[in-house]
C-alpha cells in the first residue's frame, strides 16, 4: 500500500509540474505575441531588457517575421491589444485564461509547503493501511480559488482599460494608480490579517491534520480552503501585477519567487521587508524615479 502511495504521488508531482510548464509556456507566447516587432518595454518596467536581448540573439531578423506571418498568433495579438470597447466573448476567455495561466505558474509553485504537507500526512496514513486520496485533488481545490481571482482579475482589467487607467498592452497608463497599487501592497505586508493568513500558509500542518479525510471530496474541499488562506495572504502582492503590466514576464517570475520564498520562510520579517521595498518604490515614483528604463 505504501510502494503504491508513493508511485501515486511521484505521478501527481509530476502532474502539478507539468501543469506549471504549460502555464509559463502560454505566458510566454502571449508575452511574446504583444511583444512583436522588439516592444517587450511597452509591456512594463523591467521587459526592455527582453528587447536587447532579441536584438542581440537576432530574434528580429528571424523568429519575429516568423510569429507575425502566423494567422492564430495574429488573432492572438489582436486579442490580447484590443480596447475595452472592442472586447468580445472571445476576448473575455482569452484574458481569463491569460489570469489562471498565472495563477498557476505564480500560486502553484507557493503551495509547496500546502502540497508536501499533506504527502507526508498521506505516507502516514499509507502505511497504516489507509486509503489516501492523491494530491492533484487537493491542487485543484487550492486552483479553483484562483480560478474565480482570475474573473475577478480580468473584470477588472476590462474597466481600467475602459476607464483609460490600463493600455491595451497591461501597464498601467496612470502614475497615480500604480503608486496607490504599490503603496497599498506593501502597507497590507504589516498587516495582522498578512501574518495570520502566512502562518496558515506556511504551516498548514495543523489545519491539514485536523481536518484530515479519506474521502475525494474532502480533500477538494481542504484545498478551497487552503486556497482561501493563500488568496488572503497574496492577493495584494498579485494586484502588483497591475502596476508593473499584467503581461510583465519578467515580474511575473521576480514575484512568483518572493511569493514562494515568503510561504517557506512564513517569517514576519521577511513580509515586512517585501513591503518596506514596495512601499520605497512607491515613495521614488511619486519623487519622479521609475523601473520604465529598465
């Protein structure tokens, strides 16, 4: 029972890993599709360096035309740039997905502490004979939180690009907006609402062992709920996404560590670091500084 506990969860990590791939895969090539023709800077502070790097490695003279001439990825790009009032159905699932896509590759990697908690609680109870229910359904409840963040993300992405505060690309268009995101951001690191939610996050030992269940449904529903702790724990650091542009590949990865670093150390003072920096590049960018060089 317990060879097979293991084989079981070897496969689920697998799984969960590849689930990550694919997401910062479907990133990339909408990165990459708005990014045409080297303007990777439009997409936000920290992206040029993606456009000195095409234009080192030759990627204009080659892969670019290639992208361009395709008929999907060009629909893709109008999609992707279109303004609020020319958003359709076929909008609305595109920049969904885009959300979940980061949700996944950014929140995934976070619920390390969630997800090898709960297999070690599983070896235990495999080898005390137990049924154990695989991690994947754990996963996916912790997932569908962010699946509603991700409605949620693009409804509002829709009215600040309606409202003339987002550019099609994902940046925000106003300074005013984007230092309320960051200064807000890192005020809530200090909040006891951030310390209590990143104890749940980061020790779900008690909560996963008190609630323990054998049962499939069960353990989706631990992972709503676990999701729910890390979706109060989190979301104020997601919204930075719109600050540097909700299409910034380069944020997308710097903020996916510190979210993961943070959920592993679970240290107050690591939270409260992460919001000294925010609310310091806060403070430079109402002094007239910016990343937009970068």
């Amino acid at each position: 029972m317990a060879a097979a506990s293991a084989n079981s969860r070897r496969v689920a990590w697998v799984m969960l890993a590849v689930m990550v791939v694919f997401a910062w895969a479907y990133i990339a090539v909408l990165a990459m599709a708005i990014g045409l023709g080297a303007t990777f800077g439009s997409l936000g502070p920290g992206m040029a360096v993606l456009d000195r790097f095409s234009a080192w490695a030759g990627l204009d003279a080659v892969a670019f035309p290639l992208l361009a001439s395709s008929p999907w990825l060009s629909r893709l790009v109008a999609a992707c740039t279109a303004s609020a009032a020319d958003w359709t159905g076929e909008t609305v699932v595109l920049h969904v997905t885009m959300w979940l896509a980061m949700g996944i590759a950014m929140m995934l990697p976070t619920a390390t502490p969630m997800l090898r908690t709960y297999a070690e609680i599983a070896d235990t109870a495999a080898e005390k004979g137990r049924t154990v229910v695989s991690p994947v359904v754990l996963a996916l409840g912790y997932l569908t939180i962010w699946s509603t963040f991700a409605v949620f993300a693009t409804g509002l992405e829709w009215a600040l690009n309606y409202l003339g505060a987002l550019s099609t690309t994902g940046a925000i268009a106003t300074s005013g907006l984007s230092i309320a995101v960051l200064a807000g951001a890192g005020i809530y690191q200090f909040t006891d609402q951030k310390a209590a939610c990143l104890i749940k996050c980061s020790n779900p030992f008690p909560f996963l062992f008190a609630n323990w269940t054998e049962r499939a449904g069960g353990v989706f529903r631990l992972g709503l709920r676990e999701g729910l702790h890390c979706l109060a724990c989190c979301w104020a650091l997601m919204l930075v996404m719109f600050a540097v542009g909700t299409m910034n590949i380069v944020w997308i990865a710097i903020l996916t560590v510190v979210m993961t670093v943070e959920k592993l150390l679970g240290a107050r003072w690591f939270s409260r670091a992460i919001g000294v920096v925010l609310l310091v590049w806060a403070a430079a960018a109402i002094a007239g500084l910016s990343l937009d060089g970068l």
